[in-house]
C-alpha cells in the first residue's frame, strides 16, 4: 500500500464531479434547515398546544432517529405514496430536516436571550406579533446564534456522504466508484476525508473565534 | 427465512435481532468512548505540551473528518495495510474512537468549569494531584458533563447505523432486508425509526436519572 501520485491526479477529475453535488447539498439543506428550524422554534413557542406538542414531538423524534434511515424513508417509502423525488432532492431534504431540529434549539436558545423589554416595547409601539419578529426579536436574536449555526452547517456537510447510500453522486460516492473500478481504496477514501479535513479544520478556528467574539461583548 | 417473513412478527423478530446488534454496537461503543474521552480531556489539560498537542490533533482529526469516511477507511484500507478486523470490531473501534473526540471536549470544558476554590482547597489540604481530581474535582465535573454525554451517546447511537453499510446486520440492515425481500417499505422503516426512538428515549431518561442522583449532596447550581 503506497500512495501513488500518478493515481491520485488521474481520479481528481471525477472526485471534483462529487465535490460539486457535495457542496450543492451542503449549500441548499443549510439554506432549508435555517428555514425549517426558525419555524420550528417559533411553532414550539406557540400558546396553541395543538401546534407545539406535535412539533415538538417532531423534532425530538428526528433528533432521535439516524440520518441514514431518514433518507431510506424519504427515499423508499414516499415514492409509495406518489411522491417521487430524485435522489438528490429526497437528501437535500432529508438533511435539510434533520439539521432543521438542531438549529430549532438554536434559535429557541437565541429568542430566549433576548430581553423581555423588548417584546414589551415592541407592544408599547403597537407593532403586530409578525412585525415583532420581524423587526425586533430576528435581527437581534440572530447574530450571537452564527457560531452554533455554523458549527451545525460544519456537521451537516460532514454527513453529506450518507446521501451515497440513496444513490446521490456526491464525492464519497464518486470515490467508492472509482475504488471499485480501479479495485484501490486507499488514495480515493483518504482523499475524501482530507478533503473534509481541509474544509472544517479553518472554519472551526474561524467559527471558535467568532464566538469568543460574541461572549466578549455579549 | 420466508415463511418467518411471511407474517408481521417475522417482520418484527428480524428487527429485533438487528436491534440486538445496535445495541451492542452502541454500548460497547460508548464504553470505548468513555474510556477516551476521560483521557484525551485529561491530556488537554495536561502540563506536558506534547500531550496537549497530541490530544488537540486526535480530537480536530477525529471530529473534522467524517465518521462515514472513518469507517470506510477502516473497512478498506487498513486490511490492505495488514490490520484486517473483524466488521464488528472495526465498527465498535470506529464509533468509539470518533465519539471520544466528541466527549474529551465536555470532559475538559467540565472540569475547567469547576470553580477554582476547589482547587486551591485542594491544594491547601495538601492532596496529591491523583486525589484532587479523583475526590475533588472529577465527583464535581461528572455532573456538568452527564447531559453532554448523553447527546453524545444519542449520536453514538445513530452513528451505528452507517455499519449497515459494511455488511453488518444491525437495525438498518435489517429494514433492508425486509425491504428486498417483501416489497414493503414503510412496514420496516417505520419500525426501524421506531425502534431506534424508543433507545434514544430509554439513553436521554437514564442519563437524567443517574444526573439526579449523583448530584445528590453536591452543591452545584443546575444549568
């Protein structure tokens, strides 16, 4: 077992065809999970118990449950149904949810902190409950949340290879199939995580100073 | 094997063996990680720098690689280097190994949390520093540390899932095979979330219970 350069610059071509639907995954279920976790957190808040149990329900069964069998289940079972998603949706998706449950804690954390004077101000102003999250309660919860959300964003593009196993050509489904026609595991596998390494390793030092940052004027 | 398909609770005992298999995946693998964690956090913080350094690398190599591609690099390329294990081994050292660089961060953000008098009590009573982290310091960490530990055994847990894509027959594996075998998708995959629910459920109340017991007679403020 030697690493062999001249192998290693051969299949680069074909691992970046992965890198770009590994990050075209990452890029979008950040975006859907950003999206899905602040309705989720608002929807726990609710006063309604008819809408914050079952979310709530929702989103610790999710949390519960692996990613793997997730995407089997959007993947298998929903075509069944008469929904039918390409690979690449039905793990956009099912990532995208799977992230949506930790970034709802997130934001639940980040809403929490901010002061109970600013509803009631927001009150006092006669703003509507949709122009107090608007105006008042997002913009100020949101910038001391960016390290935790940035750390969720880290983990989700390091589980992007579980959408190999529903068929999606991302990078390391793109390295088990070069491995297997070139029947040489070591260089593509070990590229794979470098690449992942190469990526985390600068944002955690990026993201551990941010939030230094943040706990310094917070 | 098909006639013990054929009916619901040939559906359900396949599940069940599968489940038997994540079990053990998840204990042993937490054990092993357990085991780690308590280690590389101790190291963190230890006085020589080349531990130090060694832990940082271990935990930035562990937790910025993904435990997908870990596992599959253990699967493929080590025996090719001589070290062929058995799939279960290579899973319950893959899981282990990967999860403790999870947990020696809650190790050493816990005993840095614990407050400083402590210490210095420690060291005012003249304790060796075995017993100040062994009586002092460790009873009073494990309660910060006890729900950390318990999301990451829930990761562990749903970690042990991508072993169904070494050949292993855990839960997942087993929801498969049903799949393959019958047609049917939702019958198994539902009981398989199920199923997998019902543990993380049974980790996050037993994690609870032992938190309230050990911080029995301490005197340590709830976060």
């Amino acid at each position: 077992m030697v690493w062999d350069w001249a192998f290693v610059w051969s299949i680069l071509p074909e691992l970046a065809t992965g890198v770009v639907v590994t990050i075209q995954a990452t890029v979008v279920g950040t975006i859907l999970a950003a999206i899905v976790g602040l309705l989720i957190a608002m929807a726990q808040r609710s006063r309604n118990r008819l809408i914050s149990r079952p979310v709530q329900f929702f989103a610790s069964f999710v949390r519960g449950t692996p990613l793997l069998v997730q995407l089997y289940f959007l993947f298998f079972v929903l075509p069944d149904i008469g929904i039918l998603l390409s690979p690449l949706a039905a793990g956009v998706i099912g990532i995208g949810l799977h992230y949506s449950t930790y970034m709802s804690e997130v934001y639940r954390a980040g809403i929490d902190n901010i002061s109970k004077g600013q509803w009631e101000a927001a009150r006092a102003c006669n703003l509507s409950e949709r122009q107090t999250w608007i105006h008042v309660i997002v913009p100020q919860a949101i910038p001391p949340m960016i390290p935790a959300l940035g750390n969720y964003v880290v983990m989700m593009l390091k589980e992007t290879p579980y959408l190999s196993a529903i068929t999606v050509y991302e990078l390391m489904n793109a390295a088990r199939g070069v491995a297997n026609s070139y029947y040489r595991y070591f260089e593509p596998i070990t590229l794979v995580g470098l690449f992942f390494l190469i990526i985390t390793v600068p944002a955690v030092i990026i993201l551990r100073r941010l939030e230094k940052q943040h706990s310094r004027f917070g | 094997m098909s006639t013990a398909i054929s009916n619901w609770s040939g559906f359900l005992l396949l599940l069940l063996d599968g489940a038997w298999v994540t079990l053990q995946l998840t204990v042993a693998g937490c054990c092993i990680a357990l085991v780690g964690a308590f280690i590389l956090g101790l190291c963190r913080l230890s006085r020589w720098a080349a531990l130090r350094w060694f832990a940082t690398a271990y935990i930035e190599f562990f937790r910025g690689s993904s435990i997908f591609v870990q596992l599959f690099w253990a699967y493929f390329v080590l025996p090719l280097a001589g070290f062929p294990l058995e799939p279960m081994a290579t899973g319950i050292l893959v899981l282990g190994l990967n999860v403790s660089a999870f947990g020696a961060e809650v190790v050493r953000g816990a005993i840095l949390a614990v407050p400083k008098e402590q210490f210095e009590t420690a060291v005012a009573l003249n304790l060796t520093p075995y017993q100040r982290m062994r009586h002092v310091i460790l009873p009073q960490a494990i309660v910060f540390m006890l729900p950390t530990f318990g999301n990451n055994a829930i990761e562990l847990l749903k970690a042990t899932a991508v072993v169904s894509l070494i050949s292993l027959s855990d839960l997942t594996f087993q929801a498969q095979v049903i799949r393959l075998q019958t047609g049917n998708t939702a019958v198994p995959f539902i009981g398989a979330l199920l199923i997998y629910f019902v543990i993380s459920v049974i980790i996050s109340r037993g994690v609870r219970h032992l938190e309230t017991r050990l911080s029995d007679g301490l005197d340590v403020t709830k976060h």
